[in-house]
C-alpha cells in the first residue's frame, strides 16, 4: 500500500469514506462489527490513530447512527467487538507473498462504550484515502441504518459501482466475498435470504434502487448482475428561516465549521456531552452536530448552539 499523499482526503462525520480492501475482507463478519469498522475509520484518521491509539465506539453514538436503543448498543458493539478480536483476514503483500493478520490487538470496556486498538495493517486500511488504495464513501446515516446480514456488503457494491450503473457477481464470487454457507446453494434460499431481502432494504431506505438477473450458462445460473440507479431527489423550496432557530447554522462553511468545533469542545460548559478520549474526537463529533443539527436530541443541539453564540464570534 503506497503511504503518497495518505491523508489528503477529508470528510465531514456525517460522510463515512472506507477503502475497498476493508469491505472485500467483510466476510462472514456479523452486521455490528461492520459497523465499527465503518464508525472506527473517521475517527482513526481525524487523530492519525498508531497501535498505540484506542478508537472509542460511544454506545451512545452507534445507538444513535444504527437507530436502536442505547441499552441495546452496548451490548451489541461488546459481542461485536469480541468476535472482531478473534477474527483474522489474509491479504498479499507487495513481494506477492500471502500474509494473515488480525483486525484488532485488544477491546476495552469503558463506561461509555468500547476502546479498540487496531493493527497497523488494519490502520491503513481505515486511513488512507488516495488513488494507489481505491475506496467507497456514502452517507453516515444511511448505511448505519441497514440491519440485514448482507445489505451493507451490496450498498457498498452499488456506490462502488454506481457511476458504472451496475456490476456482475459469478456465484462463487458471491460465496467466496460474503462468506455465505453452503445451504444458499440453493437458488431459492439464496434468494429469498440474501439478495431479496437485502435488495428489497436497499431499494426502501437508500438513495440508490438495485435490480438483479440472472446470468445462465444454458439453463444452469451461474452468477447475477445488477442494476444500479440513484433515486431522484425531490425538489424542495427552502422557507426563510428565523436566525433564532438551531438550523441557522448549517451554512456554516467547512473551515467555519472546523474553527468552532474545536473551540466548542474545550468549553466546560459541554464537557458532560463528550463520551470520547480527547478533543479533537470531540470536535469531530460537534462538527457533525454543526452540519446537521437533527442528527441529534433537540435540547443537545440547543446547548451547543447557545455556545457557539456565547463564546465564538459567531454571526448568524
């Protein structure tokens, strides 16, 4: 993996961006730990993580992204964790030599959620952006949201594929990338169990709709291609807004936006909000707040825009 501008692609929290080797290595991994790889690699990169780092995932925060309870989120991100602790994947180094390693080194369980130490490897993969290590990015609060064992696996696929309206997958593609047992053989459970009930959870809740068919040699199906096509969006008229409401501020500009975040986290006044190890992950997640203040309780965006009021030279 060549490191030549690693670092030069920045996105907002409500944008997640992954590169594709991370997704191929999916396999057999349970809907939650493919969130926190999703969730862990912003973070990682806005702190420039080491082996020696800890990602905290905030069960507050993947309660709130995943739409489930916070009761529930803790238990599933420890499950999860777990399970990422004993996993390993293989991949082929620059010499073509085959190499396994493990996703993650250890997981800790605070009060607020779980710290994870990631392999170097693995770091790679999470922060490196650049044309020589291809990547996918969607929105955050999209594909959190999809709970079906193999939607993340093909929203992914459709927004890797999206520009080229479609792709093909063989059948032992399909098995070998996301690790499907030997019962979906079957066509009718294959079906019915990855590719309806994925497609169809898409197709409702995304910005992209997918359609498949069959690929046959003779009258044996020997793989699916799919159809990829972005919905229309509606237009809307947007109403002049009061500048005493919390949304004012979503035409803040990125640097405005970078300034004030990082200003805001260090007020006492809101350190009660933060579940997270340091500042600059924080500031990262008032960002967010700043970009869309209804990714959050109304009485928390409120307090964060009284503060930027108070203490920033703030203009609306």
């Amino acid at each position: 993996m060549n490191k030549e501008n690693s670092y030069d692609k920045s996105y907002p929290v409500t944008t997640m961006a992954i590169q594709n080797k991370v997704t191929e290595c999916f396999k057999s991994m349970s809907v939650d730990e493919k969130r926190i790889l999703i969730m862990a690699s912003p973070i990682a990169r806005n702190i420039d993580a080491s082996e020696q780092d800890q990602i905290l995932i905030s069960a507050q925060q993947f309660a709130d992204d995943c739409g489930i309870k916070v009761n529930s989120a803790y238990k599933q991100i420890e499950n999860a964790s777990k399970k990422l602790v004993d996993r390993s994947f293989s991949y082929v180094n620059d010499r073509g030599k085959k190499v396994y390693s493990n996703w993650v080194i250890d997981a800790t369980y605070e009060d607020a959620g779980i710290s994870l130490r990631f392999t170097s490897i693995v770091l790679v993969m999470l922060k490196i952006l650049d044309k020589y290590n291809p990547y996918t990015r969607y929105k955050k609060d999209v594909v959190l949201k999809l709970k079906k064992d193999y939607s993340i696996d093909f929203y992914h696929l459709a927004k890797k594929n999206q520009a080229k309206n479609g792709f093909e997958l063989t059948l032992d593609e399909m098995f070998t990338e996301f690790g499907l047992p030997e019962s979906y053989r079957d066509l009718r459970n294959l079906k019915r169990r990855v590719l309806k009930s994925s497609l169809d959870e898409i197709n409702e809740f995304t910005d992209v709709t997918v359609d498949y068919s069959p690929v046959k040699k003779g009258r044996s199906v020997v793989g699916f291609k799919f159809t990829v096509k972005e919905k229309s969006k509606p237009k809307l008229i947007a109403p002049e807004r009061d500048p005493k409401t919390i949304d004012i501020f979503c035409n803040l500009s990125d640097a405005q936006i970078n300034k004030y975040s990082a200003i805001l986290s260090k007020l006492s006044e809101l350190s009660d909000l933060s579940n997270f190890q340091d500042y600059p992950s924080f500031a990262l997640w008032i960002s967010g707040i700043l970009r869309d203040p209804k990714s959050v309780r109304e009485e928390t965006a409120k307090r964060i825009f009284k503060a930027l009021h108070s203490k920033t030279d703030f203009k609306p």
